[in-house]
C-alpha cells in the first residue's frame, strides 16, 4: 500500500504520508508479535489466544515448550520514520492452520520480514517459498534469543537455500533500535528491487 504525493514538494502545501505496508512473517514463536510490539509507536493490535490442550498435537511446540498464547489473526502495528513515511505492520500468525489468512495479509505489501528462529530454523521455509513465489521483497531477520544457538548469517542463509542477495541479518525483536533495522532493510530491498 503506497500513497502518491499529489502536490509538488514546494507548493506550500502539506504533503500526503507514504504508507508502506510490511508484511511480519515466520514459523510459530519465532518472535513475531514481539518484533511488531516493540517497534510500533502506537498500542499494536493483537490477536492473540491462550495455547490449550486442544492445540496438543496440532501445534508443534518443541523448542518453545514455555510459549502460552499464539496469534490466531494478524498483529497489526505502526511507525513513522519522518513526517512523509509510515511503516503499517501486518504480523502473520505462524501455524500452517492459519496460512490461508496469508493472501489476504499480503494485499497491497511492498515487503516482508520472516522472521527466523535458529532453534527451529526450518519453520522459515512456507514464508519463505510464500515470498519468492509472489515475489515480494523479503528480507530474513535471525532473531537472537536468549540461550539461542549463534549463526552467522552466511549460514543462515545457505541453510535456508536463499537466492545469493536476500538480506540476512541478525536480530533481537525485543529492542526497538533492532527491530526498526530489520524494517529499514526491507524497505531498501524493495525500493531496490521494485522502486516507488
């Protein structure tokens, strides 16, 4: 979702915003809805549920034993970079159950950021294949949990089998500075790939 300018920049009057909408992608418990939450400058919507027992055996909860809710629709955040730029943040829920939500979170995106987990690294490939099929710009943030395994991201990137300039960046979705990096990246990669 881009809006156009509609004035000259020196016309005296206000310019519109140029809302970029971002895609927040990645396996179950990746760190997601953590990343939107502490980026966006307003509350963040959250829809998110408790993990009961009916989930047993539905979701794989192996490496994220202490994960207790999980996101059932979008995460939805915002942040304005200048007075001309606002990043509209669109989180997908990371189960398969929830993937045909996908096409209708995607409208209108100009990029993407999966979200990876070196604990469960391979929870990548769906969002992955699902950006290179619509090519849509993505960019891949390791995110750096506490007590995770550290991988360069050369080895992130020949693991998850990316085309040779998909970014690789390492992460940690809970500092705002971090995760505003992750966005900044996929807005050059897309400018880059696209322009607008």
């Amino acid at each position: 979702m881009v809006s156009e300018r509609s004035e000259p920049a020196d016309s005296g009057r206000a310019q519109p915003m140029i809302a970029l909408k971002i895609i927040v992608a990645g396996g179950f418990g990746a760190g997601k809805t953590t990343l939107v939450g502490s980026v966006s400058e307003i509350q963040p919507l959250r829809t998110e549920e408790t993990i009961t027992e009916i989930s047993r055996g539905i979701d794989d909860k192996d490496g994220v034993e202490s994960k207790t809710s999980t996101t059932v629709a979008i995460d939805f955040g915002r942040i304005t970079f200048n007075d001309r730029v606002a990043l509209y943040l669109f989180g997908t829920p990371g189960q398969d159950r929830f993937w045909f939500l996908w096409d209708d979170i995607a409208q209108g995106a100009i990029g993407a950021v999966v979200v990876a987990d070196t604990r469960r690294l391979e929870d990548c490939f769906p969002a992955v294949d699902y950006f290179e099929r619509r090519a849509i710009p993505f960019v891949v943030a390791v995110n750096c949990f506490d007590g995770s395994r550290r991988y360069r991201e050369e080895q992130v990137s020949a693991a998850l089998d990316l085309e040779p300039d998909t970014p690789v960046l390492l992460c940690d979705a809970r500092e705002r500075a971090s995760a505003k990096e992750a966005l900044i990246a996929v807005v050059n990669r897309a400018r880059q790939l696209h322009g607008f």
